[in-house]
C-alpha cells in the first residue's frame, strides 16, 4: 500500500531541496528528475518482480500439492 502510495505520487518521493544548488538551477532540475526518474523506475521493477516471484511460489505450492494427492 505504501509502495503504492510512492508510485502514484512522485512529488512525495522526489521533493527535496539543497539550497547551494539553487544557483545551478537547470541542472539540479534535471538531475532531480533523472534520480526520480530512475527510482521509480527501480521500485515499479522490484514491485513486478515480487509479484511474479509470489505467483511463482504459489504455482510451485499448488504443483507439489497436486503431487502428493492421491488419484
């Protein structure tokens, strides 16, 4: 839920401020947008693959149970 809530609003995430780069003003905006780019980036991959991850240990749970029925 809490992953959800950073992805769905990337101000939260990405609002920081250094006040010696204000003076560098374009390229600090760049450099935020490419590291909040990037982290979302990296949280949507960890995200899907937890999910895939979890799919796959429940397939995995399910074969071995079909397994060691009976009939």
């Amino acid at each position: 839920m809490l992953l959800f809530y950073h992805l769905s609003s990337p101000s939260l995430t990405c609002h920081f401020s250094l006040p010696i780069m204000s003076l560098f003003f374009p390229v600090y905006d760049f450099l935020k947008a490419s590291i909040c780019s990037v982290f979302l980036e990296f949280m949507f991959v960890i995200s899907i693959t937890s999910i895939v991850g979890f799919l796959f240990s429940i397939c995995d749970k399910l074969d071995a149970y079909d397994v060691y029925t009976p009939g």
